[in-house]
C-alpha cells in the first residue's frame, strides 16, 4: 500500500545520512512505500530499520512494508528551533505509534487530537524525501 | 551499602549567571581561573589541604570553551600529581552526575581517600538557535529524527501534552511548578533567577515548545562547582559536619528519547527503576525523605518525575505543587534551589548544584530556604527524555 506524495518545495533543512543500508529505506520512501525490518527469527519489527534484530540480536532480518496508519501519541508545536529550521517556525512534530506496534517520531502537518488516527504521507522535497503524518480519516 | 563508606565533605559553586563573552573592557571570564578558585573554597570549606586530594574527575567543558583537555590542563594549573584518575566525563544532561559517581567510585575503590568532582559550563557566548544546533543530535536519531525538526525540550512538551492528556490536567497545573520553585530561589543567592514570579507571569510569556512558555522551559547559564568526596574516615576526622552517600541506584531503559516498542511513555520507567534501586540500597523508602532535588528542565519533568519516585501519587504531582506539598513547609519539598527552572541550568554542571544544594541543606546551611531537620535527602538526574536515571540517597551526619 503506497503513502500519498506530497511534493514540497525547496530542500530539507537538514537532510538524512545514508547507508548503503538504509537507502532501502529512502529509495522505497521516494516511491512511496514505507518499510522496515522485521526478524526472521522472533519476528519482531524495528524501527528505525537495523541490519540486525535489537530484541534478540539475530543477524536475520528481512525487509517488511508497514501501512503508515497509526494514532497519534503526541506532539508539540516547536517556535524556537535550530538555526537550519528558522525558516520552518513554527511548526509540529510528534509520535506515532504505528498499527504493527512500532512507535516513530515524526513531523506533524495538522491539528490532529491525541489517540485519533493518522496516516503516513511522503514529503518529496527536491532534494529527497522526508515522512509526516495526517489525520486520516477511516 | 559495602562498609567502605563514601563522604561529601565540602563544596563550592559558582553563582548560575551569564559569564562568558567579552566586557567592555575587552577582558573576560577565563575558565581555569574560575574554576580553580572554587577548588580552592571548596578544600577550605572540608577542612583539608591540597596535599589530601588524589583524584579530580571534570564534567566536559561545553565546545565552546577554548582550552581543550581541560582536565588535565587544570592538573598543571594547580599542579596536583594525582594517584586517582584524572579526567573528564560526558553523558549530556547526566555528565555532572556520572562525574560524581565516578569521583565516588574512585574513593570506594581505593584508588584515593579523596577526590574532586568538579566541572564549569561556559555556554552563554553562544545564541541557542546555534547551540541547538549541536544540542539537537544528541536528543535524538541524526537521521530518523534530527531531520523533523526536534529539539531538546520539545519531548519534555510531548510528555506535557501526554500528561494534560491522560490525567485531564493543564498547562495552568503544571506552570504551578515553577512559580513554585521561584519561591525557593528568591531565597537562594547563587541562584540565576530570584524575582518574584506570579502565575500569570509565567502564562503570558510567548510559546518556546506547545504548551511551555519562556518560563516553563530552562534558561540558559554559565556555572561552575567543585564537590570534594572521602572516605567517611577522613570526614569524621575533620570534626565538622557532613554528608553521606547511603544509597544509589541507575538505570537506562535501553531507548533514546523514544521506545520503538509502544510504552507509557510518561511513567518514566528509568527513574521509577533508578529509585527503587537507591532505596533498597539505602534501605529506606520515600516517605522517609525530607528533601529531594530532581533535574527536571521543565515543569512537567517535575512532576513526572516526583510521581515516578513515589514522591506524589500518579496524577497528582502538579497539583501536590499547587497545593504547596512539594513546596518549603510542605510533606516533601522539590528543588529548594530553586531548580532548574530558577536556580540555573548549566547542563554540563547542572547535577553538581543539586548535590551542592543538598550538602548545604543536610549540614543546616540552607538559610532562609532551609528543611527543618533535613537528615535524608535524594537527588536525582536522568538524560534524554528520561530514558536514563541516576538517584543517589543522602544523609546527614553531624
């Protein structure tokens, strides 16, 4: 199931590191697709994702891809930033916990209430992407 | 406790202000030199000599001060051979705490009879939309959160719009507690922030992270304090008054500022796990404290982590703040310095105040904020968004 894209001007104010790793993960993000590593072995789901499991330390790990729905945990609206987000004040950012049972931080684009759900969307900057989150309505 | 017991003898501590930059007339605050003052204070105040110390355990200095290797820079300035460790500690918003530890560590193993554990934060020079460029990275993943956008305190917020949340609370409820802790500091001279401080003053100042104002969230300082810690044998010899370590406890809950497994994230697991620790240890429990001084940066901090201790039942740390329960004169008095919110936070060195606070209260010197009878007191600290505590239980010994 794909997120929604959202292209969005201009460039991230402080863009991600890649490894030859985690690009799985931003490739797939530019796509659309919101993924992570799930471990063959217990079975449990990461995230950020990890070249092994961090529950049992298993090197096994295969890629899954998540729904982007969850509920919002919380959030905040941030007026004084770091000097590379000014242009952004202010703006959201939260927690999300996913509906596999992954809890992520994220920014936020609306008024979403606490507990109510929200969806993943892809912010395709043009220099790459980012992830936020929406309330969605089901 | 093992039967090798640890001491706070004596301290000093810089009044929390802002010190660093240029004057007028091109001179400024040098660190060493501040530093090394306190030392000296703080060796009269234990009633021992140069000759006794073995071991000086430094909080890092902040990047931006200009000497490097600060530790062993100031074993030449003030040319002590050591049989101790020197050297300098870091843990973001626990390095002071860990620095003590280590300082502690270093008697209870025998590598000295007395140890310094000291450190100055030099920070202000510095404007905080370019200290949070650094201060950013290391609350959160550089590359799953740094790139959204969030700061320090902004999951203290996140923790506040939880708690309003589930226990039907407000930002009204919470902001109590640093009116409440501005009281305490108006009676604290080394204390940063000391004006009388209404309700309505702390609500009316402009939004820094939803729902926390300029007032709710820690200003920035310089400090500086030295701590000097023995074996209780050589405490007892001085014939004065001190303090000792009767309980500790740490605990890291293995996250950094968020679980990727869902959890209360409000409970604040670490410190509930840290204070358990420390009263077994101590073999007391929290109703037998007088006085507690916790590093909570925020309102809300407090009172999580009041209620994460058992110092206030769940959902009601803020309004046992309102009600003057945690308040000098109430059941349990929180940050009589003042705390972070008055008193001053110069992260580096921040937990040192709250031991330096405690020293003081223990050995009857709190003034006119002093504890009627302060005999059992706990201190402590955490980092992240609490995802690490280190309490310590301290006692008075006259």
């Amino acid at each position: 199931m794909s997120l929604p894209i959202i292209q969005t001007e201009g460039l991230r104010a402080y863009p991600p590191r890649m490894s030859d790793f985690t690009k799985s993960f931003w490739d797939g993000l530019t796509s659309g697709y919101f993924r992570t590593t799930c471990c063959d072995d217990c079975n449990r789901p990461s995230f950020p994702p990890k070249p092994f499991c961090p529950h049992c330390w298993s090197n096994k790990v295969s890629w899954i891809e998540l729904t982007g729905r969850g509920m919002l945990y919380s959030v905040t609206t941030v007026h004084a930033g770091p000097a590379v987000f000014s242009g952004d004040l202010p703006y959201k950012v939260g927690i999300v916990d996913l509906e596999e049972g992954i809890r992520i931080a994220t920014k936020v684009l609306d008024d979403t209430a606490l507990d109510k759900p929200v969806e993943l969307v892809v912010l395709s900057y043009e220099d790459g992407p980012l992830f936020a989150a929406r309330s969605h309505l089901s | 406790m093992g039967e090798n017991r640890v001491s706070i003898l004596g301290g000093a501590a810089l009044p929390v202000g802002k010190l660093q930059g240029l004057s007028d007339a091109g001179t400024q605050h040098l660190e060493h030199e501040v530093l090394a003052k306190l030392v000296v204070e703080a060796l009269e105040d234990a009633g021992l000599e140069k000759e006794d110390v073995g071991s000086m355990i430094f909080t890092l200095p902040r990047p931006y001060t200009q000497q490097k290797y600060f530790a062993t820079f100031m074993a030449n300035y003030m040319r002590l051979p050591c049989d101790g460790l020197v050297m300098e500690v870091m843990g973001n918003g626990m390095t002071p705490a860990l620095t003590f530890q280590v300082a502690v560590d270093q008697v209870r193993l025998g590598r000295t009879k007395v140890a310094l554990a000291l450190g100055i934060n030099f920070e202000t020079g510095t404007p905080s939309h370019e200290h949070m460029m650094s201060s950013m990275r290391a609350t959160g993943d550089v590359d799953f959160h740094v790139p959204f956008g969030y700061t320090p305190i902004s999951w203290y917020a996140m923790d506040a719009v939880r708690y309003i949340h589930e226990h039907n609370s407000s930002r009204e409820d919470l902001a109590m507690v640093a009116v409440k802790n501005r009281r305490h500091a108006m009676f604290n001279p080394i204390a940063q922030y000391r004006k009388p401080m209404t309700l309505e003053d702390v609500l009316s100042q402009r939004p820094i992270v939803e729902p926390l104002g300029l007032f709710e969230v820690p200003g920035r300082g310089d400090g500086a304090v030295c701590l000097v810690v023995a074996e209780e044998d050589i405490a007892k010899s001085t014939g004065r008054p001190y303090v000792n370590i009767r309980g500790e406890g740490f605990f890291h809950e293995g996250a950094h500022q968020i679980s990727e497994i869902p959890n209360d994230m409000i409970s604040f697991q670490a410190a509930q796990r840290a204070g358990k620790k420390a009263f077994t240890d101590a073999g007391i429990s929290a109703s037998d404290l007088d006085l507690a001084e916790v590093y909570a940066p925020c309102t809300i901090v407090e009172v999580l982590v009041a209620e994460a201790l058992g110092l206030c039942p769940r959902g009601q740390g803020a309004q046992q703040a309102a009600s003057g329960e945690t308040a000098l004169g109430g059941r349990i008095p929180i940050c009589t310095s003042g705390g972070l919110l008055s008193r001053g936070h110069p992260a580096y060195v921040t937990a040192l105040y709250s031991y330096f606070e405690l020293l003081e209260q223990l050995r009857g010197r709190g003034g006119k904020r002093q504890v009627d009878q302060a005999e059992l007191a706990l201190a402590c600290t955490e980092l992240g968004n609490y995802n690490a505590a280190m309490v310590h239980i301290l006692e008075a010994v006259a």
